[in-house]
C-alpha cells in the first residue's frame, strides 16, 4: 500500500516497521487470543509490556537510577500544571519563553504560583534562542522548551542552573538528539510526536523531587503515580504498547545517537536547500534550528497557499504552517525517512522552476 510522506507535527509518522508488528500482533498478542487494547492493566502480560518500556526507556535515554519514569496522561499540557503543583512549594518558577508552549506552561504555572521570564526571543517573533542568564539560586525550577515545534528553534546545550532544578519540555524532540538526563530535574514529552499514539505522556523526574508537597489530588500527585507504578488508574494501554515498540526500533537503529546522526543529516538537507533556494527560505536563526520541525516560507501567502495545495495533490501531506505563524513547516520526526526529505526538495525545485519571479502559474 502507498504511504503518503506524512509533515504532521503530531500526531506524527510512526515506522513502518512498528506499524507492522502492531498489524501482526493486533488480534492476538503472544497467542493470548487478545488484542493488547483488550488486556487487563493488571495482567502478566501488560505488566511485561510496561516494564520493558520502562527499561528501554532508562537505556536509550541513559537514565540515572535516582530518577523515575511515570507513564501518565492528559499530555505535556497537564504537565504545565502538575509541575508548579509538585515542584514550586511557594518558591518562584523561571522560564525561558521560546515561543507557544513556552507561554502556554507560563500561563498555567501562573495560576498556582510566582513566575518571571528569565530569558525571551519574542522580540524577534521567537526566531532564535535567548542567551539564558544564571538563574537565582532560591527559584523553584528553570523551565526551558526544548525544541519549538512552531516556531522551528531548539535548545541543544541545556544552560547551567547549579542546585536549581532544570525542568524541560521535550515533546517534539525527546530521542531525536542525546541529552544529559543527570543536567535535569525533569524531562516530560506527550508521546505522539518521536514515541507512539497520542494518550501518553511521559515524564522523567529525579526522586528528591517528589513528594514534597501535601495534600495534592492524587491523579496529579508524581508520589501517588510513582509508588502506583503509573497505575494509580488504567494506563494508556496501547500507547504504552506502541511506545515499547518504537523504543526497540530505536535501539535497533543505533540508539540515540545513531537517531541523531539521521536527523541532522535529513536537516542539513532541508536548510541547505532553504538557503540556496530563490523563492523559499527559513526564518529560523541558522545557530539555533530545529532538527524535527523546519518552518519555511515564499514570503507570498498566495505562494505558499498554491504550495501546499500542488504538494496535497502529490500526497505530501500536512505541510501547512501552525496558524499562528502561517507558511509551511515540515516535521521531520525520528521515523521520517531520509527520502521524504529528497522528496520534498525535489517538489521545490520544481515549484520553484514553475514560478520565478514569484508568478502564479495554474
């Protein structure tokens, strides 16, 4: 069957190969007669499943033992109110405003507690990353955004916070670039961008910080989730499943870092294309572009428009712009092949040949 080269900045492409063994295994996983969306959370048989998730998870990702790995719902926009919940305890919350979801966690945060802007690109529509000054030593955390799926920008180097813990959103690029999980506090990423389906949110948190604050509701408690295994309520199943599967993909293509040298190369693609190119362009800071999410742009929204419409005709699919930027943005996750990004260049150059000049041509 034809796949189209999915651009979705989530939910995202997923490998072939993992969508295989799910088709596989879907009626009956390990000759149980029983799909996995139909095993009870307490079996034997799911309990294998997320256990050896967990411990994919701890090795690709290089986990210290003193961190936990909760496997949670309600996405990464839950966690921007469960993290001032458990980790702020009346102190002062910083943050790094680098676009969106940078502000979106700001705003929540808000409502629990005290909060300042250490560091922000706004004044340049959030095209580049901020030089991030040394948090005060009495704040709750410093929060920092990773990879801007929006605005196409990304943090590779995490700033130094000496005792203060360091607390990132990793959604659009956790196992797609190595990072030092000892550098952080806490990591967490909704899953249906580099891990699985949407439903799962993982969060990786070092231990000191549980369990510090009374009296929270127990759904939103890491402590309750963490000594519940995360399954204080059902998991998210089939999520915790399909990311199992991606995790061994992963390993099987090198690890992290074998994932990275991948993403850098199909990156390197794209830019090199957008800077050599006369009707196309990024708007992103060269020093600080995104591996997994490339805005670009004609600077025509009629240009653009005819764009995306030629590209869905040809089963390129979701290259449209976030609406609050407009353009086109192409995601290019773990699982994007390396010859979607040929494709995509090559449909340039053709468009490009069509419209010199920036005529339209229909």
């Amino acid at each position: 069957m034809e796949r189209a080269y999915n651009f979705s900045a989530g939910p995202a492409i997923l490998p072939v190969p993992v969508l295989e063994k799910v088709q596989k295994e879907l009626l009956s996983y390990k000759g149980s007669g029983m799909s996995v969306m139909e095993l009870s959370h307490r079996s034997d048989l799911f309990e294998e499943i997320i256990g050896d998730a967990e411990l994919l998870l701890r090795e690709l990702m290089n986990i210290p033992e003193n961190y936990k790995i909760l496997f949670l719902q309600g996405g990464a926009s839950l966690q921007f109110t469960m993290i001032p919940m458990n980790l702020m305890a009346g102190k002062k919350a910083y943050f790094v405003n680098t676009g969106s979801w940078s502000e979106k966690a700001m705003e929540e945060a808000a409502k629990i507690g005290d909060i300042e802007v250490l560091a922000s690109s706004k004044d340049k529509n959030f095209s580049y990353i901020p030089e991030i000054p040394r948090v005060p030593s009495d704040a709750a955390y410093l929060h920092i955004t990773t990879n801007n799926t929006i605005e196409g920008t990304a943090i590779f180097t995490p700033p130094e916070t000496g005792d203060v813990p360091l607390v990132a959103d990793m959604s659009s690029n956790i196992l797609s670039s190595v990072y030092d999980v000892s550098k952080f506090g806490l990591i967490y990423a909704g899953a249906q961008k580099n891990i699985g389906p949407a439903g799962l949110t993982i969060v990786i948190v070092r231990e000191d910080l549980i369990g510090n604050v009374a009296g929270l509701p127990a759904m939103l408690d890491y402590a309750v989730q963490a000594k519940n295994g995360s399954m204080y309520n059902t998991p998210a199943t089939f999520s915790i499943y399909v990311a199992k599967l991606v995790f061994e993909w992963i390993k099987a293509q090198g690890g992290v870092a074998g994932i990275e040298t991948l993403n850098r190369k199909k990156a390197a693609l794209l830019y090199d294309y957008l800077d050599a190119s006369s009707i196309f362009s990024s708007p992103v800071n060269k020093t600080d572009r995104s591996l997994t999410n490339v805005p670009f742009v004609t600077g025509s929204a009629d240009l653009d428009a005819l764009f995306i419409k030629e590209a869905e005709e040809l089963h390129f699919e979701n290259l449209k712009g976030h609406r609050s930027v407009g353009g086109m943005r192409a995601s290019i996750y773990n699982a994007f092949p390396y010859e979607g990004v040929e494709a995509l260049t090559t449909l340039m150059e053709k468009f490009v040949a069509t419209h010199k000049g920036g005529e339209i041509h229909v």
